[in-house]
C-alpha cells in the first residue's frame, strides 16, 4: 500500500505538493509497426497536460518525425530536415495514459521496428510555446514560458516555412552562439538568434531565424537541475551540462547527479552529430552502444569502435578510455541534454517481479514490465543463467565462478519481458526491474583503491548486495545484513554451499549506505581494470522482504509483511554448509509438495518434498526441512518477493 507520505502527496497534488516522478513526465517506449491503430499505454498524460511524442524508426532510415499536441496531430516536424510543418492524416491521439497511433507508415508502418520518446509538459521539466514572429530587431521579441526555472536548453523552429532549427543551450561559450539541431555544424557565433539569455520566465528572440515577421514558431524548452521531483520534492530529474573530451587512457566520467535513462550528445568545437542514446535501446556497459542521430534519417547503428560509446553509472555517464569519434575528441566541448532513470517506489511485487515459462515468440519470457535482471533455466539438470540490461548481451552463471560470456539472444529490447531465443517450455525465468527502495543493478570497472565507495541508486540501504567479477573466473560474493556476527565483515559465495566466511578485507568494515557500498581490493570485488555487476535488495513493506531467521526443527513461519504470501523464496544457512534453497509460485508454493531448485548448483528439480508452506504474511519452514533450511538454532538468511 502507498505509504503516508505518499498519500498527502497526492491528496496535494498541484497545491504545492511534489510534481511527481519521472515516469510521469517522460518515457522512452519500443514498439513494432502493426500498420493499424495501436495504443501506446506510457502512464503520461498528453491529453490533459500535452507535450511532444517524437518517433523515429529504427529498423530503417527514415526521418524523424514530431508530433506536439499544442500544434496538430496530423501536423509532425523532423529534426533532420527544414521544412515547414508536413500536413498529413491524423498521427496520433493523445490519451490520459499515453497515446494511440493511426495507421500512417510514417510512424507506424507495419513490422518496423520504432521508438517513441514522449516528454510531457511539466513545470522543471518541458515546456512548449508557439508564438508568431514580430520581426523585431534589438532588443528583439519577449516570449513568456511556463517552464518555472530558466531553461538549460532550447530547440525553436519556423514552423510555416523552411528554416534551420536553433538551438540555445547553456554549454556553449554563451547565449550569443546557437547549434542547429538538424546539422552537425559547430557552435556559430550570432547575437541575433538568441539576444539574452533566457530567465525563468521568459526567453528572448530577435528578427533574423527565431523571429520573422509574421512567421509562426514552435519552441521547446527543457529544464536544468530544477528539482521538484521524488518523494521529498527535492530531486532533479534533467540535467543540461558540458563537458570536456579527454580521449585518454583513463574514461571520461561525467557526473550529472543521477543515472540517466536518456542522454542526447552534441559536439561544439567541430562538426558532430547529435547523439541519442537511451537505456531501452541498448546504451550499456557492453563494449557497443545503439544510437540514432537526431540529424540523420540513419536507422539506428550500433557504435563497437569507439565512434559513440557511452554507459550509464550510478550518477551520470562514463565514455570509455580511447574513444574519441562524436563524443570525446581532446580537449573538446561537448554539450549534453540527461534524463533520470525511473525512480517510483513500487507499491506491489507483481510491478517489480515475475516468474513464467517460456513461450514461443519473442520476447520468450512475458511479463508486465521492462526487464532489468533475468534468470532462466529449465527444471532438469541446467546451468542457471542470468543477464542484465545494463550489460547487454552478457551471460554468467550462479552456479559457477566462470567469466560472462556472450550470448546474443539475451535481449532486453522489450516493454513486456526479455530473450528472443527459442527458450520455452521447459525453460523458465525470474525476473526483477530496477525500482526505488527493491532493487537496483550497479556495473563497474575495479581500481584497486581500498577503501572504495562506489555509488548505487536503490535509495534506501542495501541489506543484500551480490557481486561478480565478469572478466575473471571468481566466485560470486555476497553480503547480506541477516548475517549472525557483523555483516561488514562477513560474506558468503553465491556459487557454493560454503558457511559465512570472515573477511574484514571484502567489506572494510563498512555497512553500505543509502548511497554507497564499500569494497575492498579483493579479485572478487574490486581489483584493478575487471569488471563487475553488483546486485543491490532492500525491503520494501508489501513487495520484498530481506531477512534472517533462528531454527527450531518444529514448523517455524517467517512473517515478511506480506498480504498474500511469498512468490519467490531465497534460503541459506550462514552458520554451516548449506545449499541457496529457491522456490517460486509458478512450479508451486503449497500445503504438499514444494519443487525446489538450488541457486548454487546445477542438480535437477527436487519435486517429492514438504520443505516449505504458504503463509498469507510470508511463508512456513516446516518440521520436515533438513538442516541446511531448519535445524534447531541454526541461522539463517533469505530474500523473498510478494
């Protein structure tokens, strides 16, 4: 259920309250062409609010294509080119929760694969403003805005007749230069384009470009580190910045306060592109990039050589070292529009978790939500595997210490689920989505430094924290906060049946944070140039539970705070050798027999035992368990999924 704090927050609403969350504001979705009507559910509200949905297909070139409810919607402009407005039947109808294409190929041609950015008018966020041109010369032309903090960036276009498209943005040497989104020319010095700079209020155009006489214009406005947002009012959820290219042996860390879900990168100093990259579409830590250019009608290209590598961290975007190409030239100005990653607290498990048997079609495994962590095995003797977004095509094995390895069906370039193999029946999968105060995913490179303190964004203190070494063949390490004596000292391996082992050098003795965690230099957390995926759980009231129990040897019910029992369960004795027990609702959580699958091994369901039973709060170990889950004063440690 919301909590309190959420609750007089709606009951606010407008009245001074937060203004809500990114995902009430912004959405990146994938769709496929049916060449019919098709309903895009994003959760923003265009019809009442309004706002921009800009759409380019990806599977081929063709131009982008804009479409603004304050215009027309049989009315679109494309940022690769500078025609007026193109008239054409009707696009698309906003909704209260989104919007529904028409059957027009432009952006809803049958099988092409698209993508649809939409951006919602919201005060620190987006604004739109049409105006017509006056002509003006010095001062030139006051144009209100409903934005509520001064823009960081701006786009204009003439929207009646063929013009360039300027741009303002707060990177460049000063308000007097502009870009042109439809070129990839450099930063050009002109005072009559944008005369002043802009103001929380209002921005500033003169007669040549931004203000024609009797011209009428489009302008789209974006907020900077505005705040307004999350639970507390307080976060920022776009950030218009610069940076300087370094092309150098070490990355390009860009810090922008968040991790972004959305990033658009321009170079000043030289003729660029104007790089979009997003999370959906494949912006990881993999050593590959997909991005489409706001300038081109390109379809999207996957960037593997350095042209345009960027991955997201925990507060901004890393480029890798030696990669120069569009994005880090030395020496170099680039400018760049960020925008935050999701950051709703879930209020039920079901938004954040799933099981399910795979299914011909892709994606094989459906679900209700965009997947950022997938397990997957079939119930015989099997390897598990697991995959994350952030490290694309990746692969590593619970059960095992190997390195990750490729495999290229492990796609998450899906709303509804993840992989496009042919992994049904009998394969399965669990699988988790990134959310405030549930879970969250980190990727890393080691450095050595000990001490180190590396950032997450799950919001609250991470009670189990999982972490492997991808490039190397090293056990899995895990910490967890049920652990018996001091959980910053202690640590047990994923992949083995080991009891806690004692090591002050894996954690430094120092419990994570809301925003940290620490690791020493050991080879499974941290050493110099590896790469790491770190897995953070929290609980979260009605969703997760993180936690330890005593044995009794008598049935013993664990209470999570759940309202209809546990769908997932995750069991491991700390003080002996023990197995990590798994069970889940879909082979079945029941008053008999109970499947059960070991996370650390590849041995075959075990489906003829009473293990465990289901408990409306949480879930029951019953007098029949063996040591390794209910031995009289034996310890022990579980996650578990409502």
């Amino acid at each position: 259920m919301p909590s309190n704090k959420k609750l007089l927050q709606a009951a606010a609403g407008n009245a001074g309250g937060t203004l809500g969350y990114v995902e009430d504001v912004f959405s990146t979705f994938l769709y496929t062409g049916n060449g019919s009507t098709q309903t895009i559910t994003n959760g923003i509200d265009l019809a009442g609010e309004g706002g921009l949905v800009w759409t380019k297909r990806r599977s081929g070139a063709l131009n982008h294509f804009l479409v603004t409810t304050d215009i027309a919607t049989n009315q679109y402009l494309s940022t690769d080119l500078t025609s007026a407005s193109g008239t054409t039947t009707t696009l698309l109808t906003p909704a209260s929760d989104g919007f529904a294409f028409s059957s027009n190929t432009l952006v809803n041609a049958n099988t092409a694969s698209q993508v649809a950015w939409t951006f919602r008018k919201a005060e620190k966020f987006f604004d739109v403003v049409t105006y017509t041109g006056t002509g003006d010369s010095a001062p030139g032309q006051t144009v209100a805005h409903n934005l509520g903090s001064t823009p960081g960036f701006m786009i204009i276009k003439r929207t009646d007749s063929t013009s360039d498209w300027s741009c303002y943005h707060s990177g460049l040497t000063s308000n007097e230069y502009y870009l042109k989104l439809n070129g990839t020319n450099a930063e050009t010095e002109d005072g009559t384009v944008f005369p002043s700079a802009p103001t929380d209020s209002n921005f500033y155009v003169r007669a040549d470009r931004t203000n024609i006489n009797g011209g009428t214009f489009v302008a789209y406005l974006f907020a900077s580190d505005a705040g307004g947002y999350g639970d507390d009012s307080d976060e920022n959820i776009i950030k218009c910045g610069s940076y300087t290219g370094n092309n150098a042996s070490t990355a390009n860390v860009i810090n922008v306060g968040f991790e972004p879900q959305w990033i658009m990168i321009k170079g000043t100093d030289r003729a660029c592109n104007w790089i979009m990259v997003d999370v959906m579409r494949g912006a990881t830590v993999a050593p590959s990039t997909s991005f489409l250019e706001a300038n081109t009608s390109d379809a999207e290209a996957t960037s593997t050589s350095g042209f345009a590598l960027v991955h997201p961290t925990a507060t901004g975007f890393s480029i890798p070292s030696g990669v120069s190409g569009q994005v880090n030239e030395f020496n170099e100005n680039y400018i760049y529009i960020a925008i935050r990653r999701p950051m709703k607290t879930p209020e039920s498990g079901t938004e954040v978790f799933g099981t399910v048997a795979g299914a011909v079609g892709d994606p094989n495994f459906l679900t209700s939500f965009p997947v950022d962590m997938g397990l997957w095995r079939t119930t015989a003797g099997d390897s598990w595997k697991l995959s994350s977004r952030l490290t694309g095509v990746g692969e590593l094995n619970t059960n095992a210490t190997t390195a990750e390895i490729t495999n290229n069906f492990a796609e998450f370039d899906y709303m509804n689920g993840w992989y496009s193999g042919n992994e049904y029946s009998p394969y399965m999968s669990w699988m988790f989505k990134r959310a405030t105060g549930f879970f969250d995913v980190v990727a890393y490179t080691g450095n050595n430094v000990e001490p180190r303190a590396i950032a997450h964004g799950l919001g609250v203190v991470p009670e189990m924290i999982i972490i492997k070494n991808r490039s190397g063949a090293y056990d899995w390490v895990v910490y967890h906060s049920g652990n018996t004596a001091n959980p910053a000292t202690e640590y047990l391996h994923l992949n083995a049946n080991y009891a806690t082992l004692d090591d002050d050098a894996m954690w430094k003795d120092t419990a994570p944070t809301a925003s940290v965690f620490t690791t020493g230099n050991a080879l499974q957390n941290n050493n110099g140039s590896h790469t790491y995926i770190a897995y953070l759980f929290a609980t979260l009231a009605g969703v997760s539970k993180v936690g330890s129990y005593t044995g009794t040897g008598a049935d013993l019910n664990v209470d999570c705070g759940f309202s209809a029992g546990a769908r997932f369960i995750l069991i491991k004795r700390t003080d002996s050798t023990g197995d990590w027990y798994v069970w889940d609702s879909l082979r079945g959580i029941v008053a008999g027999n109970d499947p059960y699958l070991l996370l650390n091994s590849t041995a075959a369901e075990v489906t003829s035992t009473d293990y465990i039973d289901p408990l409306s709060s949480g879930f029951t170990v019953t007098s029949s368990a063996p040591a390794g889950l209910n031995n009289s004063g034996g310890s022990y440690i579980f996650l578990a999924m409502a």
